[in-house]
C-alpha cells in the first residue's frame, strides 16, 4: 500500500475509527481518493463488486463487514468561484470537514450555515439525509453537487431541484452509491435575515450577553446547545439521532395529543402531516440513559441518541434500537424508521 498519489488503496482495513460508534469491522479493500480526476482510474483497480462510501462514518451503523470497496475521499480544498454583490458561489471537496467549511464561510463574511455549525461529518455527505439543525437544512443553501455516476459511468453535475430534499432525504438516499459526491458548491448569501425562532437559540444569545447577534453568535450559541445536549462521539461513540422524528397524519396526532398532551408536536411542509418527538416518545418508554449488558444504551442526556458504552458491536446496537422501536409501536402506535445507513442489515 502507498498513501501518497492521487490515490491508495488498503487491503482487510479496520473501519473503527472510520465510524462514530467506534464498532469493530473490516472493510475487504479501502479505497482513499485525493484526487477526483482520478476516481475512475481507482474505481478500475478495486475492481468489481459493491461499493460503500464512507465519510467520517457519523451516520452509519456497521452492523457486519461492508463485502466489496469502501470508498473514503480525501480532497479538502474549499474556494470562491464566483463573488457576486448578494452571494458567493462557494466549493469545498468532499473530504472536507463539514464544520470547517461553516467555520470558513462565516469568517469570509458569508452566512446561511451558521445553524449547521458543529453537525459531524464530511461535506461529501451533507446532500445525502440534508443534514439539518435549528431551523436551517444544507439543501436550501447548495447550489449544485458534483458526482460520478457509477450507473452511467460519468460525471454528472446535479442541481438543487434534482436533488429532491426533503427531511432527512433526497435523491441520494434512494439510489445508494449511485452518485460518488467528489464535492459540493453552495450559495451562499453575503447578508441574511439569521434564524433565531428555534427553541434554545434564543436563550442561548441572552445567555452569551449577545442583543444585536451576527451569523457567527448564532453559530456560536449552536454549538453550545449542542455541547450540552449531545454526547461527543470521541469520548462517547454515537451517530447522533438515531431515528427519525416521524411524520404522522395530522388527525393521528391530533389523537395522541388527547392522551398525550405534552408530546412536543411540529409542523411539516404538508399542512396535512405533523412530526412528533421520536425523543420524547423513547423517553416516555423508559429507555432514556439505559445501559444493556452489551455496552449499547441510550445517552442520558438524550434519548435519541444511542450510545456504545465500549465493547457493543453494531449488531447488539441494532437489537437494541429494534427492542427500542417496538416498545414505542407497542405503547403510541407510531412506527420508527433509523435515520443512519444501516450496513450489513436491513430494518
Ligand atoms: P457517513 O456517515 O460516512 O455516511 C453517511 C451516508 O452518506 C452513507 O450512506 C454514505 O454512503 C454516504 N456518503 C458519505 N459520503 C459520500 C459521498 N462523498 N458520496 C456519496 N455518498 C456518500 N445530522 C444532521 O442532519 N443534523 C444534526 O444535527 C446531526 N447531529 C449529529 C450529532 C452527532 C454527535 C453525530 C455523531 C451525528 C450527527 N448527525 C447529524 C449525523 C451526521 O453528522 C450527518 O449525517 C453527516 O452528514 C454524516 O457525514 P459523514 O461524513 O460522517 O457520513
Ligand atoms: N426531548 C425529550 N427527551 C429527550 C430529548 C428531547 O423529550 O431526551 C424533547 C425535547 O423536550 C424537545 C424535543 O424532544 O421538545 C426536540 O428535541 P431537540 O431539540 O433535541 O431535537 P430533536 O428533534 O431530538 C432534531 C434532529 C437533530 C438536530 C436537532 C436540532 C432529527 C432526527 N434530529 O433532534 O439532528 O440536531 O433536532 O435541530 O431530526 C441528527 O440528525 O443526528 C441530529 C442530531
């Protein structure tokens, strides 16, 4: 193996500290692309068979060895392309640092992702769920994705509209692999109306002894909220949210809320659906800071967020999240979907 050039490749590599939850796995080959030009080159010489794309591995749960490639880009460049008098086109390569991208737009006067601050994870993997937090989703600020087709065995530039986000989804979430995302250009504005409606953020800045707050005070008050909330994956392994908050009809929660009137309840695209707090329905399930004997629990300081304790494996996650999800169909009749890739099982 060499690990310089425009790219390397490893045989039988551990994947541990290549996801959050810091399980044991092996990935057959491990691919590490530089250079995006020559992806296909690369793509030749780990021959056929599937392909897995990993980032920083903070949404996936590896619950046996991934057969075939994984894939890891390592290009981390970020520029302008183009300057304009309201916005900025800006590119980062897909093995950027997601946070690092907010941390350097903000400080060249740019704003829109000051909400997104702190998100673990890769640019190359925003699009995938388009990630989001406090009131803002990265699909309104992307601009186009620019990506291999492994179908079509070509470059493809997607724009915005192809994409189709939504919560938690797009496009790329219902082709798996079919797009290999070499990097990610946003819009973003020069001056933007901040968005502090969010519950905490508020507090936060008052808190901070910010009145007149700017894009990076917002940012700031972000990742405070969610130093205190979230468990950190290096001292603690986790993938964040571990299920989706659920989109129920409006009439179904409408029911809930008769029993339930302190489920936290919010408003969809659709004025015909709601989503409900999968957090808050866990929690009144009791699983909130449980720990099983195979070292997989539920954060105490969220219960959405499950944990590995140390010596869990991504399967004993699994039946925990699958014992999880059936207590909360058994007791409110709501059914819940994971939100990170599961590798190696099927929900
Ligand atoms: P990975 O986990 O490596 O991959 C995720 C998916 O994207 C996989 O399907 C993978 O195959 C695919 N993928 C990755 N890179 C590429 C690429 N270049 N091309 C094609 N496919 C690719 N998410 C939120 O939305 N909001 C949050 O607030 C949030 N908070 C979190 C907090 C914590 C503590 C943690 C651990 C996670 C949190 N997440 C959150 C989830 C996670 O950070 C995001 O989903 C992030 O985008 C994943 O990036 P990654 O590089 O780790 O992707
Ligand atoms: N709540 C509980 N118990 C808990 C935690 C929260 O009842 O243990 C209740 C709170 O009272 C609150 C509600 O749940 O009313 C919502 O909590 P929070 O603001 O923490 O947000 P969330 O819905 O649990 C979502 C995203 C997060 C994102 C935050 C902030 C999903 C699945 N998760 O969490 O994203 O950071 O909002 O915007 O949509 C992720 O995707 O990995 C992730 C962390």
């Amino acid at each position: 193996m060499t690990s310089t050039g425009p790219w390397w490749l490893a045989e039988n590599a551990s994947l541990q500290a290549l996801n959050t939850f810091h399980v044991t796995a092996h990935a057959p080959r491990l691919l590490h692309v530089a250079d995006p030009e020559a992806l296909p080159e690369a793509l030749a010489a780990a021959g056929d068979g599937p392909l897995l794309v990993l980032g920083s591995g903070s949404n996936v749960l590896l619950a046996a060895d991934p057969e075939g490639s994984v894939l890891c880009f390592e290009n981390r460049d970020i520029g302008i392309l183009e300057h304009r008098t309201d916005h900025a086109i800006v590119r980062a390569g897909a093995g950027t640092s997601w946070h690092e991208l907010v941390t350097w737009s903000l400080g060249e006067g740019l704003s829109g992702l000051e909400n997104l601050a702190l998100i673990p994870g890769t640019v190359g993997a925003a699009p995938i769920q388009n990630i989001g937090a406090y009131g803002a989703q990265v699909g309104e600020f992307i601009h186009l994705v620019e990506a291999w087709d492994t179908q079509a065995r070509g470059w493809v530039r997607l724009e915005r509209d192809a994409c189709r986000f939504g919560y938690r989804d797009s496009l790329f979430k219902h082709e798996p692999d079919r797009y290999l995302i070499t990097a990610v250009q946003l819009r973003l504005p020069l001056l933007h109306e901040l968005r502090l409606g969010y519950a905490g953020i508020g507090e936060e800045l008052q808190r901070m002894g910010v009145e007149l707050p700017v894009a990076a005070d917002v940012a700031n008050a972000v990742i405070a909220i969610r130093r205190r909330k979230l468990p950190d994956p290096d001292v603690l392994g986790n993938a964040g949210s571990f299920f989706k908050n659920p989109q129920l009809p409006a009439a179904q929660v409408e029911a809930l809320l008769q029993e339930h009137p302190a489920l936290p309840v919010f408003a969809t695209d659709d004025p015909g659906q709601r989503k409900v707090s999968a957090a808050w329905l866990i929690e009144a399930c009791g699983w909130k800071g449980h720990r099983a004997p195979s070292d997989a629990g539920v954060a105490p300081s969220h219960a959405l967020v499950l944990v590995n304790h140390g010596q869990a494996s991504g399967a004993d996650l699994l039946d925990l999240a699958r014992r999880i999800s059936a207590s909360v169909q058994e007791r409110f009749g709501v059914p819940l979907e994971p939100e990170p890739r599961l590798v190696g099982a099927r929900w």
